[in-house]
C-alpha cells in the first residue's frame, strides 16, 4: 500500500512540475516573443543566395531584413536578374532603385610581351605562393603575376586569364563581390563604378626609368594626363597619375591622348581604348626575361 501511495504522489509531484514548467515556458514564450515580418522570408526567397556580399551586407538574409525594413533598395543585389529585383520591389511596394553597375577593374596592363621578368618561379601555381617566394620573379614589383588566383576564386565564371597571361574581367558577368579584391596580393583590383570610364591600367611606383624599363606600358608621370585633363581631375602621386572620382563628370578622353605608353586608358564597355600618341605594341610573344647567371 504504501508503495503505491509513493507511486501515486510521485507521479501528482512531476505532473505538477511539469504543468509549471509549461506554464512558465508560455509566459517566457509570451514575453520573450519577437515578431519577425514574414515578407524576410519571401524576400530571401527571390534572391540568389549566394551570400557574395557585393550589395554591402552579411549576406542574403541580411539583405532581406534590410529591405524589408526600408534601409536598402532592391536593386542593390547586384548578382539577381532585374526581374526578380522587380519582384521584390513589388512585394514591399518601393520602388526597384536605380544602382549603377559596379565592377571589378585591374590596375595593371603589363603581360608578359610587354612586361620583362627578373627571376623564374617554379613552384605553386598561385598568386599568392609566388608572391611570398621573392615577389613572384616579375620585374615590376607591382605588376600582375598573372597565375589566376582571381579566376580560381570567382564564382561567377567573370575572370578569365588572356594569352599574356592577364586576367580579364567580363562586365555582364561581373557582381562587384569584391572575392578577386581580397585574393590579389599585390592589390590590383578594384571595385569601380561603370562610369568610371578614365583608368590607370599601372601601379609601379618606381621612378618613371626603372619602370618603363620593367614594362613597357607603365605610367612614367609625365604629368600629361595632368595637364590636358579638367583641372584637379588627376595629379600626380608616386610616381602614378591618380584620378579624382569625384570629378568624375568632368572627365574626358583628351585626358588620354598624349599618353605615351597608353597607361591612362577610357573604357567603353568592353572595349579599352588608348589615346593616338600610345605607343603601338604588335609583340604576341614573351619578352626575353633578365635573369642573371
């Protein structure tokens, strides 16, 4: 009897316990509860979930929240179709927003017919492997080493390396997610907006000799660019042209012209033009490397 006395209270003991923790749970729940719109969730769903990070934020989830919340427009995925920015723009009743393109864009231009090498390097095909093994055997310390980490780390199939061993960006293709800027490690890319269409395709710092010398298409800061582009559009800074962005209505391909090695280049899409004083390189083949016995 008093066995199942014992049986019986125990079990009145944990039902009660387990009713006041029920409870308690139901007033946490209640209390504790955070409403989450679920248009997050029918926005995430319209968007490529591919978490680039190109339109600035944490990730697709992020970005949902934001534009939910109004702190950002739908255009601003960069990696989506207009269309299904369109259908997110009507989902939440706001206008799609008009972003200019971003793409990435590659301060060198020195393959290897024009550009010399000092060194061969013979070990990881990698960027950033050649560059810690004495900067990766090119005479320019700040040229491209043309190895394609870049490539290898672009989901979107946008890079591509050319014959001379340059990698070249393809703009429909391009998100601006900002991968081939963290991989290069001699920092040649940049994300630019499409109407940036003035570019320094060179970043030798070297005295305007040494680095012609080392590439044949470096800028050399002869101040030309300077001189026939609006005032305070370029100046120089060591030993490189460098472009005021925030001029940038007021650039003009004059400012190109009189380049004598084409480093100063205007971009139309894809096309990369040079201005009539550029020196003509027919060359398709390596130039010779320096290397010393």
């Amino acid at each position: 009897m008093g066995t199942i006395y014992s049986i019986i209270v125990t079990g009145l003991f944990m039902a009660g316990l387990g009713g006041l923790l029920a409870l308690l749970l139901a007033i946490a729940s209640k209390r504790l509860f955070v409403y989450e719109d679920p248009r997050i969730d029918q926005v995430e769903e319209l968007l490529p979930h591919s978490n680039c990070g190109a339109c600035g934020t944490a990730g697709c989830r992020n970005f949902a929240e934001q534009a939910v919340a109004g702190k950002i427009e739908p255009a601003r995925c960069s990696v989506n179709t207009p269309e299904q920015n369109k259908k997110i723009a009507a989902l939440l009743g706001v206008a799609m927003g008009d972003v200019e393109k971003r793409v990435a864009r590659l301060a060198c231009a020195g393959g290897k017919h024009v550009a010399r090498m000092r060194a061969n390097y013979a070990g990881l095909p990698s960027c950033r492997a050649a560059a810690v093994a004495g900067g990766g055997g090119k005479s320019c310390a700040w040229g491209c080493l043309g190895l394609g980490d870049c490539a290898d780390v672009c989901d979107f199939d946008a890079i591509h390396m050319d014959s001379y061993g340059l990698p070249v960006v393809d703009i429909a293709k391009c998100t601006a997610c900002g991968d081939c800027v963290d991989i290069c490690p001699k920092d040649l890319f940049s994300i630019q907006g499409v109407s940036h269409k003035l570019w320094l395709a060179c970043r030798n710092e070297d005295d305007p000799d040494a680095a012609e010398a080392a590439c044949e298409v470096a800028c050399t800061a002869c101040g030309r660019c300077v001189a026939d582009a609006a005032p305070g559009l370029i100046h120089l800074e060591h030993n490189l042209a460098v472009i005021d962005y925030g001029k940038n209505g007021s650039a003009s391909r004059e400012a190109i012209e009189r380049c004598p090695t084409g480093a100063i280049v205007w971009i139309e899409g894809d096309r990369i033009i040079k201005g009539k004083s550029a020196k003509k390189i027919i060359r398709t083949e390596p130039l010779p490397a320096d290397i010393e016995a």
